[in-house]
C-alpha cells in the first residue's frame, strides 16, 4: 500500500504470510504430497485459506 508516495511497512508486513504459517504450510503440502501448494510470497489470507484446505484432505485420507 502507498501512502503519499511512501510504502506502508506495517500493511506490508500484516498481509505477507507469518514464519509459522510459511513452516507449517511447507509441512503439510509434503505430507499431502502437494508441493506446489507452498510459495514463499503467499499473504496471510491465502496461506491460511490452502492450510485450512491441506488440513482438511490429510484428515480425509487419514480416515480411511
């Protein structure tokens, strides 16, 4: 985001995907196999959206 010409750290670092979220997003794209479903330049939001989607279809496999 541009305020006056200047760019926002503090918008730039609350939209960029957390340390922990980028680890365990990288964790569980490889335990489901799904390597692609990891990037390292993801946002919050959308690095939340694909752990909240792996979660669910490693459950779904494991209950079989």
């Amino acid at each position: 985001m541009q305020v006056q010409g200047r760019y926002d750290a503090r918008v730039f670092l609350t939209e960029q995907m957390t340390r922990t979220q980028g680890l365990r997003l990288k964790r569980l794209s490889e335990e489901a196999y799904q390597p692609a479903q990891y990037a390292r330049d993801l946002s919050f939001s959308e690095a939340a959206r694909r752990i909240q989607v792996l979660e669910a279809e490693i459950d779904l496999a494991n209950s079989f």
